[in-house]
C-alpha cells in the first residue's frame, strides 16, 4: 500500500467512525518530531480549510491534555469558557465545536498524535461510542506506522 492510499485508508476510518457514532467531525492531528507542534492533517466533516494551518504549541491544549497525559479525554465547550482554556483549542473555535471526545494515537508512554471527534452541538459520549473511537484509534495507529516507515525508506 502507498502513502496516498495509506492516507485515504485514515480518511475513510474517519468518515466511518463519524457514520457510526453520529458526529459532526474527526480528525488526526500528528505531532511534530522536531517542532512538537501538534497540526491536523487529515479531518473529515470539517467546515473550512483553517484546520490546514492549526498548530497548538507543547504544553497547550490537546498535547497538554490527551498527549501529555496519555488518556482519552472528554472536553465541551462550557467548562473550556469556564476553566478560561477556549484559547488553547483553536480547532475548537475554527469547526465551531461544543463537544469533543479525543484519544491519543500511538502505543506506549508517549503517543504520537490524537484522534479527535466532536460535535457542533452539546453532547455526551456514551460509552459504546468512546470504544468504537478507541477502536478506530487502534486502527490509525497501525496505518500512521505503515506511513512512517514507508516514508523512511
């Protein structure tokens, strides 16, 4: 499998993942080896070409969260307002996202990226749904590491 197909592999995970369970958007943001800034380039559902040129700086918002951390996370818009943290999640404010449940991507103690789902209205990630994205997690993970060292060849 080449790096295109590889990359609309991600792209079909993610459109099916939204099918499945019912969101408004996914995305795989990668971290960056020698900035470790965290970009998005593979979205499907999204609403304008900004996710193209989204990078949170190390430290901040999903790599402070999911990939500092290394556990999914469930994230919405009111306690980001609350917690004065809306800044550090500029994918939140460009798709206009209320609600958003992300899971590190890679194995071991440091993920290489996120998978992230979110919806432009309120809501909550029922537990079926949160295994069905660690599943497509799983899934990206394998297909990224197919990248990477087809890349480095």
């Amino acid at each position: 499998m080449d790096e295109q197909s590889r990359r609309t592999a991600i792209l079909d995970s993610l459109a099916m993942l939204r099918a499945a369970i019912g969101c408004d958007f996914g995305a795989v943001g990668l971290k960056e080896a020698s900035s470790h800034l965290l970009r998005w380039p593979m979205a499907s559902g999204h609403t304008n070409e900004r996710i193209e040129s989204i990078a949170e700086k190390p430290g901040r918002g999903l790599s402070a969260s999911v990939l500092k951390i290394g556990r999914a996370t469930t994230l919405s818009m009111n306690e980001l307002v609350c917690s004065r943290q809306l800044q550090e999640y500029p994918l939140f404010l460009a798709e206009n996202l209320r609600a958003a449940y992300a899971v590190p991507l890679g194995e071991g103690a440091a993920p290489s990226g996120v998978l992230l789902v979110g919806d432009r209205k309120k809501r909550i990630y029922r537990t079926e749904e949160r295994l069905l994205v660690a599943a497509a997690a799983d899934r990206i993970t394998v297909l990224l590491a197919e990248l990477s060292s087809a890349s480095s060849l």
